[in-house]
C-alpha cells in the first residue's frame, strides 16, 4: 500500500497507475471495437473520433482538477502551483496549466500531420492500412515520450537553468519555421531512410496490414522479410522523436511538474490518428497554421526570459493560455479562410 501511495515525480504512484490504466482503455476500445476489422477511414468518421477525443481531453482537465485539489498541490514540484495559497486556488492552476499544454502539444501533433501525409503518399499506402500504422505508432508515442519527458524532468529537477536553454531552442525554432514555411522535407533521399533500406530485408511491395512476412530470398533461402509499411511505421515513429525536441522543451517551457506535462502530451497525442484522417484530406487549408506555430514557440522560450524580467519568475498561466490560444485559434481561422476557394490534391 505504501508502494502505491508513495510520491513519484510529484504524484502518487496510483493515480499514474489509473491514467496509464485509462489509456490502455482507450486504446482497446479504440482497436478492439471502434475499428476491429480493418476499413477505410472516411472525413465523417475522422472528425466524430476526433471530437470524441478533444472531449477526453478536455474532461481530464477535470480529473486535474480533482487531483491537484485532494492530491497534488501541496506537494507539486512547479512552485507556480505548490506557493499558492489555497487547494482550490492550485487546482485551478494546474488546469490551466495543463490546458495551456494540451493546445500547445495538440497544435505541434496537427503539424506532425503533414510530414506524416508525405510519408504515407511515398510510400502509396492505401487510406485502408494508415490507421494500423498509427495506432501502433502511438503506442511507440507513449513509450518514447514517457523516456524523453523522465530525461527533461530530471535535467529540470537537478538543473534549473536548463530551462532557458529550452527557451533558446524554442526561439531558435520558431524563427527556423517561419523562414521555412514552405520547405517540404525530401523523403526520397531521406539519410535515415537510406541508412534503413540498406540493413533491412524489404519485400518490393505492400502485403496487406502486415508489417513481416516470410518470404524466400536470392538463394532460395526462406526467410522473414519488413514490408514497407512496416518501413512506414519507423519513420513515424523518427518523425515523431523529431517533434518531440521542438514539444517537450515547449511543455516543460509552460510547466516542470512531470505530471502534467506527460498527460497532457498523451491526450494530445492520442487523437492525432483520429484527427489525421480529417487533416490529411485538408492539409491544404492550414498552411498559415505553421506560422501561427512559430509565433507560439517564440512566444513560450521569449516568457521564460519576460517572466523573469516582469513577472517575478512566471508569466501567469492565464496570460500564456490566453495568448497561446488567440495565436492558434487566430492562425486557424486566417488559413481556412485564405484557403477558401482552394482545391484539395489527390490523396493516396
């Protein structure tokens, strides 16, 4: 019992044991019963699951709530939460908080979106297997965003300062992505993929869902062979790593405290199969989302310095959730509407 009710990294080791829980529930009933037998995700379909997950999201911020009043506060690793004066008053931080995360995490998965329709385009995988290559990717996701956030919370925890070379990053980012807004990464003479095609047994072609298959090579010899999906599904999982050295230094840049920033990467995360489907046929229509982006992350590195100078240490949570949303919501709305009379492309 005391192993359970014992504090790790800032929470109770039960209550990570019930989110983890909660999301291995999600991915069953996501796998196991909305899409059991394999289909081709339609526009309509996409943008039901996808509101199904926002609703998650949103609903865990009351779980925080709920946690950080009876659990958590007094004994938060951010001071931002730990110092106020009241459970209430640290609830409601926390939420914030973690809704701030939420939008910044789920914005840079959105972006991820477009390098992930590239990959799938080259490698001509049918709408018919995507979902298969995601839902494991996003179990990938779980686990390399778990290992990447326990480095950053142990750098942060031991070193303070390294949060300002996380604000360098993101400023340096974010003025990077302006000034390669319509840069498009080439997949084809990609190293990683190279590097890749030459120490692995690779079918020339696509066998259905599969990701191995046995097959016989030059001599004769019967052996297990990759497809490309599955091919595919590595270089998902390379260009997720790849976003995540722009997410987490983003989300520990908002908040040390590992909780919320593990949750509130997942939450964002676990939808973006859901909302790819939607995206993919209209990745077209949000190309002034990349700046809106970039504003974002040179936003969060510029507050921790601004912090510092004005704020006593932090920018209010309200003000970074505030500013955080106007950008996205703004960079949204200016791409739909600039991008009204445009014609989708031909997907694969």
């Amino acid at each position: 019992m005391e192993l359970l009710t014992g504090l790790w990294l800032g929470m109770p080791v039960w209550i990570w044991l019930a989110f983890l829980g909660a999301v291995l529930a999600i991915l069953v009933f996501d796998l196991g019963v909305l899409h059991k037998e394999a289909h081709e995700i339609e526009v309509k379909e996409s943008l039901w699951m996808s509101a199904l997950y926002i609703g998650l999201g949103l609903l865990w911020a009351v779980a925080v709530w709920w946690i950080y009043y009876y659990h958590g506060g007094d004994k938060a690793i951010d001071p931002q939460i730990a110092l106020l004066p009241t459970a209430e008053a640290k609830a409601w931080e926390a939420v914030k908080l973690y809704m701030t995360g939420y939008l910044v995490e789920k914005a840079l998965a959105m972006d991820n979106v477009f390098v992930i329709s590239m990959i799938f385009t080259y490698f001509a995988v049918p709408r018919i297997y995507q979902h298969r290559v995601l839902f494991w990717g996003i179990l990938g996701v779980i686990v390399l965003r778990a290992i990447m956030i326990g480095l950053g919370a142990a750098l942060v925890m031991n070193f303070a300062w390294i949060l300002y070379v996380f604000a360098v990053v993101l400023i340096a980012t974010g003025v990077k992505m302006l000034y390669s807004i319509d840069d498009q990464p080439d997949i084809e003479n990609n190293r990683i993929l190279k590097f890749l095609k030459g120490r692995m047994r690779l079918t020339n072609e696509l066998h259905g869902e599969r990701f191995f298959v046995k097959q016989a090579d030059t001599t004769g010899k019967v052996l297990w062979f990759a497809t490309p999906l599955f091919l595919c599904l590595l270089l998902v999982e390379i260009a997720d790593v790849v976003f995540a050295i722009d997410s987490v230094p983003a989300i520990f840049a908002i908040t040390p405290d590992p909780f919320i920033v593990y949750t509130s990467n997942i939450f964002a995360i676990l939808g973006l199969r859901a909302l790819y489907f939607a995206l993919a046929a209209m990745v077209h229509r949000f190309h002034y989302l990349k700046y809106a982006l970039a504003f974002v992350l040179i936003f969060i590195g510029g507050k921790i310095f601004v912090g510092d100078l004005f704020f006593d240490g932090k920018v209010p949570a309200e003000i970074s959730l505030i500013v955080t949303f106007g950008l996205l919501f703004g960079g949204v709305v200016y791409s739909l509407w600039k991008s009204r009379d445009t014609e989708a492309p031909r997907q694969a």
